[in-house]
C-alpha cells in the first residue's frame, strides 16, 4: 500500500520538475498550473489580507492601484507577478496544445475515436476508385460514411491530402491517418473495435508484388495473433453481422493459400482474399473473347448500376409465404430484377445456389436478386403460355467459344483465357500473340498491315498504358481509313485517365479498365464479402455464368416479342433471362425492347 503511495508521489512530484513538465500532456500541464496558482493564491491570502484581495490581485493586476496597506503595496507586487506569467504559462501551453492538435492532424497521427467507420490500410492507384464507388453507396443510403485512411508514413498522407478533391467524395466523411502498420496499438488508435471492416490493400511503396505480400500476410498474423481481436471478428461471425475484413494480395497462388489459412474459422474465412488473378483476372480473359462479358461484370460490380442483394422474402410487399415455392415460379413472379438464386446457412456456413431449377425456396433462405433499384422490386404471380413457342427452338450455346482472337504484349496475363475458347482458338491464339523486346515494332506499318489483313475477331491491345495509348490511337486512325471491319480492339489500361482520353478520341477501340474493375469488386466485398463466393462462381467456366444466346442461331428472332414470354421460355430451357445486347455491344438489362437485338444475355447452369 505504501509502496503504490510512494509510487504514486513520485510520479506527481516529477510532473514539477522541468522535464516532467514538458513531457506530460496538456491536462497534466494544466492541472500543475492551476494547483501552483491555488497554492499561491491561497498562502498569499494571509498577508494581502484576505483571500478575495489575493485572488484580485492575481487574476486582475488593475486591482493593484487600488491597494490600502503597506503588505498589500508590497507582496501584492509579487501577487500581481506571479499571476502574469501563469496567466502566460497557461496562455503558451493551449498555444502549443493547439499547434500540436493541429500538426498532429495534418500529419495523420491524431487517434479516431468514433465508430462505424471502414477501416482502409495502405494506398496504390485503385484507392480513389474504391472510394468513389462508397461515395455511390453513401448516396443511396442518404448516409454519410466515415471512412478512415491509414498509411505507413506522413508523406503518404501529405500526398493524398494534397490531391484530395473534397467535392469528388461529397458523401464521405474522410480522416487520413498514419502510424507503424506493424503494431496493433496503431489500430487500437483507430477503433478497429468499432469500425465496420477492414480493407487491407496491395501496397505500392515496394518494389516487387511478393514483398507486398509479405507485408500483407505480416499485417494479417499481426492481427489473427491478437486473442481479443480474433474472438472479436469470431463473435461477429457467429451473430451474423461480421465485421467486413478483406486483403488484396498479388498474383501469387502461395500468398493467397497462406493468408486463407491465418484467417480460416469453422464458420467460414474471417477475411476475404482477393487476388487479380480471381475473378477479376478470369472477367479480363472473358473480355479478351467478348467485350461484353466485361461490360457485364463492370456494370454489376458498381453501385452506380445493377447490383446483387440478399433479400429477405418475408420483406417483399404482397408476397405472402414463399417458402416451398419452386425456383421457377419465383422466377416468373417478379418484375423489375432478375432472382439467379438461393443463399442460407447449412451447419454454420453460408452458401449460395444460383440457377437452382430443380430446387424449391427453403425455411430461412434468402433470395438472390440482381436489380438497379431493389426498392422497384415488384412480385406478381404469372401465368405464360407457352403453347405457341415449341421448347426444341432454342439451341443452347456452345461450351467454347471459336473466335480468331489477336493479343499485342503481356502487361496484364492471359490467365484462364482457355477455360473460354475451343482447341482451334487456342492454336490460333498461340501463333497470334505478339510480344517484342524493341518497342518500336508494335509500331511498324508491315506489323499493322499484317493486323487488318488476318481478319481477326477481336485484337487485345494488352501494353503499358503509354504504350497502349499510342497504339490505340494509330491504329483506330488506320481503321477509319478503311472499310467498315468487323474486327473489335479491346485496349487492356489501368490508368482510367488514360481511358477516359482514349474513350472520347474513338468510339472503334474498347476500353477495359483493370484497376476500376478490381477496385468495384474490392469496393463490393468491403460491404458484402458473401459476394465473394457468387462473383468466383459467376467468373469461372466451373459454375454458373452468363452467356450469349446469338439471335437467329441459338434463338429464332419470332420469340422475341413479349418480354415476360421470353423469360418463361428460357427458364424451360434452365436459363435466366438477364438483358439484350445490340449490335455495338450495349447491354440493356430487363429490357422488353428488342428492336435492335443481336444476342440475349442469359445467366446459365454449369452443368447445361
């Protein structure tokens, strides 16, 4: 007991010595002031006369031309000293409280004390896009959303600040912040407790993507190794409102495996791994054989445009009890959206069925919907007759595509481009991709002429975004000198600056932008990782995928006149109708116009 005591007085003994004081924090400084101005104000009382004129002395020195006695005249000069300079100690430590507060802002180490937030760690180029599409979010919700940016360094943070457009993010509450990523006392500065979830993003700052990784999977065991922290992210999980954690790793298959194994959990993964080589990788090699695969993907991965939900069927107006309703009859019933599927919960673990023809709406299911505004989401039961439209019309697509496609470089890689096209693709592929160690021949006139001669379906410009750039503008410039081709030039960027500029030079050449691509899908899973697991099925030839149904070839165009009449013919058939693509390759979701049709966008069965 005494030994605390004594412990105790030390420690508020040192607080009045010169470095105790400068070193402790602006309460403490405050308080020893103000005890040292009680004591004086309280001990000179006895000679100034009273406590009242001690006190006017001190805090007024006017009051001291008003002095009676020769005490007063004369302590009350030291009276009136001692009050100006700790009127003035107290003056100089708000002064350095506030230049501190305020250093402390602009270079990201102040603590964030609210909660709610998402939590975003480290920076590379796809940051502002994930932001914009939270911004897209916040919109909708009518709800501003903090969102706090943590970086390793204060030049980081000084950068970002300086480039920071506020009116970009106008529904975002934004706080930058900076510390040693490698120490949990940093998130515990941030409320990690209390945030929303943790996105974790593929660094920039290293030279090499496996030294991001390792980063990353140091940043990971860091946190999976703090107890308080796992049981935290485990207690979530079994009261089904998880904390939304994910990490974007590079293309490395090991980095992946390892950081699914840290954060493994009988439940489920506690973090989502996203690597390009993903789904993301698998949407860029779909594009490579058709543009609209892409469009697709890049439509539905944003909060701008259609979106996937989970939904509750007891929520849905005038729907009564579904439970017990076959897939397809769900299906006819509701307008607006398309439903692609089933989700639940089987012995802890959350899992989806899309397509599920064969499979009826369980108890505690919930429903999978793709829809621009779930709010329009109308059900209505249906009746169509199908007498008039013979089933055998419809001719299922080819597993493979055959397309006579042309690739120029190897910035970005083919990945799972084989699981999409036939054997003859592939052997046309391998004697069509072009990759030269001088740069200077991808802009040779015999190159180019041997480009438009071949006659290829499309051509991938798959370059660095300057060289590209360059080559996308040279050869839709020869394109425009030329007879109508058939030939498409889908150009593979990052920078979507880039694209922007190259969008609004040429309407001939594709753009397919990588980086807004992952940072919508990153941008997904920070506020539904469950998407995950639908999104990887969708990407790869294994599951359920979309696919074109060419009209004239796998449909006859006499089927397309009554919108509810072609989705019931389609579900005959295990397809799920999503849209109409015209002849430039636009998707028009839902739509029941098909004057312009060239091919219907159906969600189909991996096992058709």
């Amino acid at each position: 007991m005494w030994r605390k005591f004594l412990l105790l007085f030390r420690r508020i003994f040192r607080v009045f010595t010169l470095d105790g004081f400068a070193l402790s924090s602006v309460w403490v400084q405050l308080a020893a002031i103000f005890l040292v101005s009680s004591l004086i104000i309280f001990g000179m009382s006895f000679v100034l006369g009273d406590l009242a004129m001690s006190y006017r002395l001190f805090a007024d020195p006017s009051s001291y031309a008003y002095i009676e006695t020769d005490n007063q005249l004369i302590f009350g000069l030291f009276q009136v000293l001692f009050g100006l300079v700790l009127f003035s100690f107290i003056i100089s430590v708000l002064s350095a409280a506030l230049v501190e507060l305020i250093e402390k802002i602009k270079s990201g180490t102040l603590a964030y004390n609210k909660k709610g937030h998402i939590l975003f760690v480290n920076y590379n180029i796809k940051l502002p896009m994930i932001l914009d599409e939270f911004d897209i979010k916040s919109s909708q919700t009518k709800k501003t959303q903090n969102v706090v940016l943590l970086f390793p360094d204060s030049e980081t943070v000084a950068n970002f600040r300086a480039e920071l457009d506020k009116d970009r993010w106008p529904n975002l509450d934004i706080f930058l912040r900076q510390g040693d990523l490698l120490s949990f006392h940093t998130y515990l500065r941030q409320g990690i407790f209390k945030a929303l979830g943790l996105v974790i993003l593929h660094s920039d700052q290293f030279k090499s993507p496996l030294e991001s990784d390792n980063f990353n999977l140091k940043l990971l065991t860091l946190l999976v190794s703090n107890l308080k922290f796992l049981k935290h992210l485990q207690d979530r999980q079994r009261q089904k409102q998880p904390m939304k954690c994910l990490v974007e790793l590079s293309v490395n298959p090991e980095s992946k495996v390892i950081a699914q194994n840290l954060t493994s959990n009988e439940s489920g993964n506690l973090f989502a791994v996203t690597t390009p080589g993903d789904v993301i990788g698998s949407v860029m090699s779909r594009a490579m054989v058709d543009i609209v695969y892409y469009k697709i993907f890049f439509e539905t991965l944003s909060f701008a445009g259609p979106t996937i939900h989970f939904v509750d069927p007891k929520q849905i107006k005038n729907a009564g009890d579904l439970v017990g309703k076959s897939f397809q009859e769900l299906l006819l019933s509701f307008s607006g959206a398309s439903l692609i599927g089933f989700s639940g919960v089987e012995n802890g673990k959350f899992h989806i069925q899309l397509c599920p023809f064969e499979s009826k709406l369980k108890q505690g299911e919930w429903l999978i919907i793709l829809a621009e505004n779930i709010k329009a989401l109308k059900f209505k039961s249906v009746q169509i007759d199908l007498s008039n439209t013979p089933i055998h019309t419809l001719k299922s697509p080819e597993e493979y595509d055959s397309r006579k496609i042309c690739v120029i470089g190897e910035q970005w890689p083919l990945g799972n481009i084989e699981e999409f096209i036939d054997e003859k693709s592939i052997t046309s592929l391998s004697k069509s991709h072009f990759i030269f160690e001088n740069e200077k021949e991808y802009f040779q006139k015999e190159f180019h002429k041997t480009l438009f001669e071949e006659k290829y379906d499309n051509i991938v410009i798959n370059l660095s975004d300057e060289l590209g750039f360059r080559l996308s503008l040279i050869l839709s410039q020869l394109m425009q000198n030329r007879e109508k081709l058939q030939t498409k030039f889908i150009t593979v960027l990052g920078d979507p600056t880039t694209e922007q500029l190259l969008n609004a030079y040429s309407s001939e050449i594709n753009t397919v932008l990588s980086h807004k691509l992952a940072a919508r899908y990153i941008a997904q899973l920070a506020f539904q990782k469950n998407l995950e697991g639908l999104f990887t099925e969708l990407a790869f030839a294994e599951g359920s995928e979309f696919n074109l149904l060419e009209v004239g070839t796998h449909i006859p165009s006499e089927v397309l006149q009554n919108a509810d009449q072609l989705k019931a013919l389609l579900s005959q058939n295990s397809l799920i109708y999503v849209g109409m693509v015209d002849k430039e390759k636009n998707i028009n979701l839902y739509t029941s116009n098909f004057k312009n049709a060239k091919e219907i966008l159906v969600l189909s069965r991996g096992d058709r």
